[in-house]
C-alpha cells in the first residue's frame, strides 16, 4: 500500500471520530503540563520560588522523569484507541485509561517502552543512522503487543524488528510526510498539534493493520 493510501485511509478511519481525537489530545497534552508543573512547583518551594528560578531542582527533575514513566500505559492506551479506530471497533475515550487496571500489563508496558529506548541508544553510539534504523524497527512493539498479549517484552520486540524486514523505509517515509503538517502547526502557536496527532497515529496504525498486522509469528 502506497503513502497516500494510507493516509487516505486513514482520514476515512478518522471520520466521525476527529472530535474524539482532538480531545484525547488535549486531554493527554494539558494532562502532561499540568503533572509537570505541579512537580516543578513543589519541589521549587512555592510558585514564587519557581517563576524566578533559573534552574529546575534536582528534585524535579527525578519527580518529572517518574511522572514521564507513569505516561507511558497512557501513551499506549491511545496507539491502542487508533488502532480501534482504524478497525472500526468504535473505541470509547474512556479506554485510554483501561490500561492502568493492570497492574501487570502497565508493568510489562513500562518496560518494554525502557529497552526499546536502552536498544536504540546503544545503536545510537555507533553513530545516528544505525540508531535510527533501530527505531524504525522496534516501532511496532506497541502494537503487537496488543494483538498478542503473550508476548514477553524482548520477544515483542523483536517480533516487530522481524516483521518490519523490508518496511522500515516506508515507514520513514511516512513519518516525514508530515513534516509540512507539523510546519503549520507550529505556525498555529501549537493549537494545529491536537488535530496532526490524531492524523499522525491513525496513519500509523493503518500502517500496522496493512502490512505488520498479519504476519506469520515465528516461534522463538
């Protein structure tokens, strides 16, 4: 499937469904702000404290870097709601919080989403490209973890570096074509953002649903 199919479908996935999207958007943005700047506040000793502080509190920093781990189940739950979405299961808003009564699974989530990063940073230090590759092909754990609940965390991954055997380049192509979207949305003081994610994340679950979705499993 072409670019532009996927993009097309995924407008047609999107359809009926943008208020919801903008508003998980908002939702997870002012969500974000909020946490971190209570974090920020607190550990800065008061409001005063902290709008003439120059630097953030090593507190805060720790506090914030916690708060960002705690985002991850939240973070999943709404790759997880597009990919209702695109499979017209009619997710509700609500089921991007379902996650976190799991203990387990936000667990697991948590640190699937860690080695992922400790993997592509590793990559990374062999110099950038090797690190963006990496990315590329661990970018559908997320995913199939959802279709496959059984997956331990280094299965999944690589699970999704096997299946993107001859995707990664799409994939990135994908991604930068949003780059125009993303110029304007910044030209939009930022507000255009809680259209483009909706857009962004439905174009990558059609993605996962044409070419990642179905393939075969190789037992480890």
């Amino acid at each position: 499937m072409k670019i532009k199919q996927i993009k097309t479908e995924a407008r047609q996935a999107l359809r009926g469904s943008w208020g919801k999207g903008v508003f998980i958007s908002f939702i997870y943005f002012f969500v974000s702000m909020v946490l971190t700047t209570i974090v920020d506040i607190l550990f800065s000793g008061g409001i005063h404290n902290w709008l003439y502080q120059e630097y953030s509190p090593v507190g805060s920093e720790f506090g914030n870097f916690i708060i960002s781990l705690l985002y991850i189940p939240l973070t999943v739950g709404i790759i997880w709601f597009y990919l209702g979405l695109v499979r017209t299961e009619n997710p509700q808003v609500s089921q991007i919080f379902s996650i976190y009564t799991n203990v387990a699974l936000s667990v697991k989530l948590i640190g699937t989403n860690i080695m992922i990063g400790i993997f592509t940073f590793l990559w990374s230090l062999l110099f950038l490209i090797p690190g963006i590759i990496k990315g590329l092909a661990y970018s559908q754990t997320m995913l199939l973890l959802k279709d496959n609940p059984e997956f331990g965390i280094f299965e999944a991954i690589t699970e999704s570096r096997r299946r993107m055997d001859g995707y990664k380049w799409k994939y990135f192509l994908l991604g930068l074509s949003f780059i125009g979207w993303g110029l304007l949305c910044i030209l939009s003081i930022g507000i255009g953002f809680l259209w483009l994610v909706p857009y962004v994340y439905t174009a990558n679950a059609t993605f996962y649903e044409n070419h990642i979705a179905e393939k075969e499993v190789i037992e480890l």
